[in-house]
C-alpha cells in the first residue's frame, strides 16, 4: 500500500512570496490533516479535512495560509505571503475515517525555509 | 493551546541500555500515542494506548497509560544504534474531536 506523498520535499523562498504544498494521502483515507512542525518542536495541526469538508481550522493562520481538498482526495496548502516564521516542515497526513481510534500516517513532509 | 510536558529533552545512552522517557499534562486525555520520527521523515506510530492503566509492548518497546489519565511513558529495553530518532508523545484530549496535541520530542542518541 502507498503512503502518503507530498511534494516538494524541499522549498526555498524569500520572505512575501508565495509558496504551495501538495499531498496524496493514502488511498480510500478520508480524513487528511496538515501540521506545522518548527524545528525542536512537535508538530502542530493546522487544518483537518474530512473528505473535501473542514471539520477544524483553528490554529490556520487565515490571514496568509489556506488549504483545500476539492475533490476529496488530494489537497493544497498555500502560504501567501510567506514570512520568516513560517520556515518548518509542513507534514501531511491521512487516517481511514478520523476515528478516535485509527492510526494516523504521515507523509515525509515539506521542508521549507524562507529567507 | 494545551501543552504535553515531553522529558528529557535529549538523551545519550550506550547501546545495551535501557532508556525511559515520559509525558505529562494538566489536562486529562483519552489517548496517548508515541510516535518516532527519523531524519527527513514524518512520524511513525509505536504503539497506541487508550485506556487508563493500559501497558502495551511491541518489541523492546513498553508503553503506559497513566491511571489519572494526564500521563504516559515509553520504554525501551536493550537499545540498538537503530533506535536512535526523536521520540514525541501526543494525546487525544478528552472530548478534542481527535485533534492530536504533540509533546516536543525527546531525541535519542545510541553510543555504539
């Protein structure tokens, strides 16, 4: 069974431009989360997905970032404009259903460095 | 946001060697996941625990649940150089809708 894929794996911008990240999850995982990861901390979630619907965005910074999952499968994260905290790994992830109980499995990420 | 008091932040053990690390919370959680993350890579689950008191092995590696539900810890028995990663807790808050709050991570170094 495939993973989960995101791409690029690495990114490199300057500070106001715009930048997009893409993920695959696992195929028939309904639900798909994105998460920020700073270095030396944990990841953080930004947004998940449960087929092409947000159940939580709470901690998606509006003003700059948004995601979408049109058809249910894939899914976009875009920063626009990129600031010199936004640097970190953006980790995709999917699960069959958002159960309390399933496995979430993670994609290897998206390192991104703004300068 | 709720926080998961992950400790210690760094160890460096010999190979052979037994190693714990453990979280903690003010808030009370459903569920405890540990999680081991390799360089250039996302994540991977260890094991799960979903019950207060749950002890669950896979391998060399022991997890528990803590009975107040605010805990966890995670062992590791006889470590090999392959063990050598961060290692992050995360929990499910009680009533969170799944969301996964994540400690940050314990990084492991094994001495040959």
């Amino acid at each position: 069974e495939a993973g989960v894929a995101q791409s690029p794996r690495y990114k490199i911008i300057e500070k106001r431009q715009s930048v997009a990240f893409w993920c695959n999850p696992i195929s028939g995982h309904a639900t798909l989360y994105w998460y920020q990861q700073i270095l030396g901390q944990g990841p953080k979630l930004l947004i998940q997905f449960q087929n092409n619907g947000v159940v939580d965005d709470s901690q998606l910074p509006k003003d700059r970032f948004s995601a979408e999952r049109l058809k249910g499968v894939d899914s976009t994260l875009k920063i626009q404009p990129a600031k010199l905290e936004d640097s970190a790994v953006y980790l995709c992830a999917s699960s069959k259903s958002g159960g309390a109980q399933e496995t979430q499995y993670f994609g290897p990420g998206t390192r991104l460095l703004v300068l | 946001g709720q926080q998961l008091n992950q400790s210690p932040q760094s160890m460096f053990i010999q190979e052979g060697e037994d190693v714990s690390m453990n979280c903690t919370s003010s808030s009370i959680f459903n569920t405890w996941l540990w999680y081991k993350q390799d360089p250039g890579e996302g994540p991977v689950l260890l094991i799960a625990l979903y019950k207060a008191g749950e002890l669950t092995s896979n391998g060399r590696l022991t997890a528990q649940f803590g009975i107040t539900r605010k805990d966890s810890f995670l062992n590791i028995s006889a470590s090999i150089p392959s063990d050598v990663g961060i290692y992050f807790c995360a929990g499910q808050l009680a009533g969170s809708a799944r969301q996964l709050t994540f400690g940050s991570g314990t990084q492991l170094t094994v001495l040959p």
